[in-house]
C-alpha cells in the first residue's frame, strides 16, 4: 500500500501505515494489531517529540523508564537528547499521531526522513539507514550507551562511509540540521 517517496500513506509492516496528516502536520501510525508497532531505542541531538494515542496501548520508554499510554493520558513529549522507543501490544490495534519541536519545519523534515526511512530497500542496509540518521537528526541508542560513540557512528558511517561508496538518500529534500555542524566562522 502507497510510496513512501510518492504517496501520503503507506505500509511499515504488516496491518501497520504511517500517514502524513495536515492542519495541523502530523504523521500517524496505525497499527490493527496483526504484527506490533515497534521504533527502536533512539534518541534525538536537536528536536523533541510529540506522541499522543488515539486508540489502543502504546508502550513508551525514556531512558529506561517504560510508560503504559492510552488516549486519556494525553499529549507524551521526550525532550531530545532522550533515548526513547515505542511499541504496541501484540494483537492490539493502536493510533498514534507525532508531530516534533520546536517548529512546523523540523515535522516537515521528519516527515522526509520516515520517507527515506520507509523507502524500498532503506531498511534492509545498514549503510543507507545510517545514512538517512544521518540527514534526520536519528542516533541509535547501543547497548554501551555511550553517546559520543552513537553519534560518532551516525558521522563516519552515514555521512562518510556511505557517502563516499555510492549511496545517497531517496528523498534529496532531507537536509542536514546545521545546528549538528555550524558554519565555521571567518575571521
């Protein structure tokens, strides 16, 4: 179901689409409870998230702390620097819609990085996935927990490695937050 780098819904799963929603922007996750929705532990150097549930159960944990959500709990914010995943329960249908901060312009490009995320073959190459991190503001959280490390990874592998053999991200339109690499000043 849907294109990614075309379309404004599209299929991550089995029973699992992400859709790009407008006024206000905003992608959504629905998942029938056919197969679990599941982000990986990851963290974010310069935007904070935004999650609120619509139906269903989500599971969401911040730097090791697991929260059981539903649609009364409202509006879930994980700050960045904060390592987070989030997972449905298995056989449980769930809604869930993130915009991010601090503005309409980082959701924007968010919404570019699920589409080079979820693009074909992305997710099947360490090196294009690691590339796409590293355009979108995304650092893997390792089992060492060493940010330095994590981010220092993202660096070398997406933006060196897989740059200098070929790869290049889908969707050209997701540009590198220069907060990341601030322009050097001239004398």
């Amino acid at each position: 179901m849907g294109d990614p780098l075309r379309d404004d819904s599209w299929s991550i799963g089995k029973g699992v689409t992400m859709t790009i929603l407008q006024n206000p922007l905003r992608t959504r996750v629905h998942a029938t409870g056919e197969e679990p929705f599941l982000a990986p532990p990851h963290w974010h150097l310069w935007h904070e998230e935004h999650h609120i549930i619509l139906k269903g159960r989500i599971r969401l944990t911040q730097n090791g702390v697991t929260h059981v959500l539903g649609p009364e709990d409202g509006e879930a914010v994980t700050p960045p620097g904060v390592v987070h995943s989030l997972e449905s329960f298995p056989g449980e249908e769930v809604i869930i819609e993130e915009t991010t901060r601090p503005s309409v312009e980082t959701t924007a490009q968010k919404i570019i990085f699920f589409r080079n995320m979820f693009a074909p073959g992305v997710l099947q190459s360490f090196l294009s996935t690691m590339q796409v991190f590293y355009y979108g503001d995304a650092y893997p959280a390792t089992p060492l927990g060493i940010r330095w490390f994590e981010w220092l990874m993202v660096v070398v592998i997406g933006g060196w490695v897989a740059g200098l053999l070929g790869y290049q991200i889908p969707d050209k339109r997701l540009r590198l937050d220069e907060r990341r690499f601030p322009p050097s000043k001239k004398n």
